[in-house]
C-alpha cells in the first residue's frame, strides 16, 4: 500500500508547478493546480533503478534495446488488448514533439486540421505554429454528457478540405472516454474524406469504471497514436514519448524529421525510467488511479453540498476536473482576477481551451486530499456569498 496522503514539498526542485510563479507573471503564494503533474512520489522499484543508472556515473549515448519494446508491446497487450507490431514503433521525446512532427508530415502548409475545442491548447498551437488552420468542431453537452456533434464534425471536415484530425483520447480536459460508436463514427467520417487521425492517447492509463479503446482496435485507413509512460508514471521530466504507426513510409518519414532537426537518441533516463515503470509500476498505478478518484468523489461531494452553483460533470478519464462557473455570469476577466487574487489558486482558465471553454477552470487533481481541501476551502470563501 502507497500513502499518497503525504505532502510532498516540491518548491525549490525545478518544478514548472510549484517554482516558476515569478517567472510566469504570477503571485509566490498561489497554491498550483494547473500544469498536469502529480504530486506523488514513484515506487521505489523505478527510482531505484534511476539511482542505479545515475551511479554508473558514464551517461553516454544510448538507445531503445528489445526489452524496451517487448515491455511496451506487453503493456499495450494488457492494459488495452492491442497488439502492438515492433516495427511500428517509434520512440520519441514527447508527445507535443510528435503532434508537431505528424503535421509536418502528413498535411501541407495552409492546410485545414480539426480539433474538438475545448481541448489541451497546445493542439490549437501546434497546428498554427506549423501554418496550418485550425477548425474547431466544438463538443456540445447533451443530456449532462459532453459529446462530439458529428453532424458539424463532418460538415467542417468537407467545408473546409480538412486533412487531419487531432484526437484527445481520453479527452483532456473535459474528460470523456470516448466510447466504441463514437470512435466508429470518428472512423467513418475520416476514412470517407481521407483525414488523417492522430490519437493523442497520454492520458489512457487514467479511466475510471470504464474500459478505455485505443483508436487502432479499430484501425482507420490513416492514422497515428501519440502516446507514452510520462502521464501514467508521472515522469514528464524524464522527456520520453512514443509514436505507434501502422505504415512504413510514415515511419520512414518520421524518422527523416528527426534528422531533419537533428534529434536523435533518447535520454538514458527516460528509457530507464519508463522500462522501469512498464515493468514494475503497475500495483503503483492501481493505488494511485484510485487515490484520485477518490479525490474526484470528495470534490464531487463537496461541491454538491457547499458550492453547488458551480456545476460539475465527473470525468470517466484523466486526473483533470472542468468546472463550470457560468451561473456566477462573470467574465473570464473576474473570474481570473477571483481565483488568482482572492482564493489564491493557480488553475487553468477554461478559455484557454478555446472560446467554448469560456466560464470554465480545469483543475488538476492528482494530489494528496489535504490540498485538494485546502483548494475547494479557498474557493468556497470567495464563491459562497455571489
Ligand atoms: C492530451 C495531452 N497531450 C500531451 C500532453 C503533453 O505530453 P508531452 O509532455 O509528452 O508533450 C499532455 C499534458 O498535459 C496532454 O494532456
């Protein structure tokens, strides 16, 4: 058993969520529930075998071997019932870094990709980075459930001679787990205009009373997942990713980008930390699964009997909470200015999802409960009288 109550101090470790307050523009003191990290130490298995490597004191170059990909293709096996083919795939340094290496490849500059808004904002900036054009195709909530609307998905996917699709699977921040039909229509749609899926998979490991399916249990004409250990194992300072692809050229075009930017090789301790993870963290990952969705059920709790105008769909995914602040009818402006400036929280404001995350905060809730309380209190002093 792992007690994931206790309180980790992070200041002063080179942590983006807890140090870079200053840097960012932002007040010392905001407790942060913003970037999506946890606050819970590994297993000792897996920083052991970091302390091992780091002992060996020659940090050379290095790569993959056999036992990495075995481990990867087991975990795909268990966890999703995939079978995953050693030659399709590839490993890479993030997940960011692979969305951004697949637009290059598969679409051209000015080309239209989709996206379902609100969604994790570096999509949208990936695809005008790169001078693509994003389209939205906004989820909409029918009947207390976020859905995608195909009839506007695939009317912007003809309109707008859209070559690619951005996938959030599970969907962060809204966090559905995208079920079977849903993911069929998804199919269709993009087999019947050629789009290309790229299935931004991270957050998979996080599901809750449900199963998650990977995009190639139903293998689309085209497509690509982008995934990796970093969010599962809490390990995205570790910077290892991977690409699952079901094409040889693409592969091949894949792996020209990295020379074409000059990336090539992994960091030792990403590899050895993600091994590691795949092959030891499971029973770590059980416990901590359902240590937050614990905290999902107090947050749930607590805002039904304290807060209850601030509105709240449980997520079936993720470590990532959306909450709905519309009935208080504030700009995003006010409600910025409350949230940093009176309850003294770093979250993530709703419209920087996109426009229809206007209203909304996003919370990250993979701490110990002590600060979730400490949070949803702070709220609760500033909320409870408007
Ligand atoms: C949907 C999604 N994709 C990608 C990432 C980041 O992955 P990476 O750090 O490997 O670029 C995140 C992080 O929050 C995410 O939520």
């Amino acid at each position: 058993m792992y007690n994931f109550d206790i309180e980790i101090n992070r200041k002063n470790t080179n942590s983006l969520k807890w140090d870079f307050n200053k840097e960012r523009g932002k007040d010392e003191n905001l407790l942060p529930f913003w970037v999506a990290d946890m606050d819970f130490k590994l297993p000792d298995s897996i920083i052991d075998s970091l302390i091992n490597k780091a002992k060996e004191g020659v940090f050379g170059y290095s790569d993959p071997k056999i036992d990495y990909y075995n481990a990867l293709i087991d975990w795909y096996k268990t966890e999703y019932d995939v079978n995953l083919d050693l030659k399709n795939i590839i490993v890479s340094p993030s997940v960011v870094f692979s969305i951004c290496t697949l637009i290059k490849i598969v679409t051209k500059e000015n080309d239209a990709i989709i996206i379902n808004e609100p969604v994790y904002y570096p999509f949208k900036s990936s695809i005008t980075v790169n001078n693509r054009r994003p389209i939205s195709s906004d989820l909409i909530i029918r009947n207390d459930k976020y859905v995608i609307d195909f009839n506007d998905f695939e009317e912007k996917i003809k309109n707008n001679n859209v070559k690619a699709y951005i996938l959030c699977s599970p969907h962060n921040p809204v966090g559905r787990v995208w079920d079977y039909d849903e993911l069929e229509r998804i199919v269709d749609i993009c087999n019947k205009y050629n789009v290309f899926i790229i299935s931004d998979e991270i957050h998979s490991d996080f599901v809750y009373n449900k199963k998650f399916i990977s995009i190639a249990k139903l293998n689309p004409n085209n497509y690509a997942i982008v995934s990796g250990p970093t969010k599962t194992f809490n390990m995205p300072g570790l910077k290892i990713s991977h690409v699952i692809v079901n094409d040889k050229k693409l592969k091949d075009d894949f792996l020209t980008e990295f020379d074409r930017i000059g990336y090539s090789q992994q960091s030792i301790f990403g590899l050895v930390g993600a091994l590691s993870a795949y092959k030891y963290g499971k029973n770590w990952l059980n416990e901590v699964r359902d240590y937050i969705y614990n905290n999902i059920l107090f947050i749930e709790e607590y805002l039904n009997k304290y807060l209850p105008k601030i509105k709240f769909i449980k997520p079936e995914g993720t470590y990532l909470i959306w909450l709905d602040f519309k009935e208080y009818k504030l700009k995003d402006k006010e409600l910025d200015d409350l949230i940093t400036n009176k309850a003294k929280l770093w979250l993530d404001l709703g419209i920087i999802f996109g426009k229809s995350g206007s209203g909304y905060e996003r919370i990250n809730v993979a701490t110990n409960r002590n600060l979730i309380k400490k949070m949803l209190d702070s709220l609760y002093s500033v909320f409870k009288d408007l």
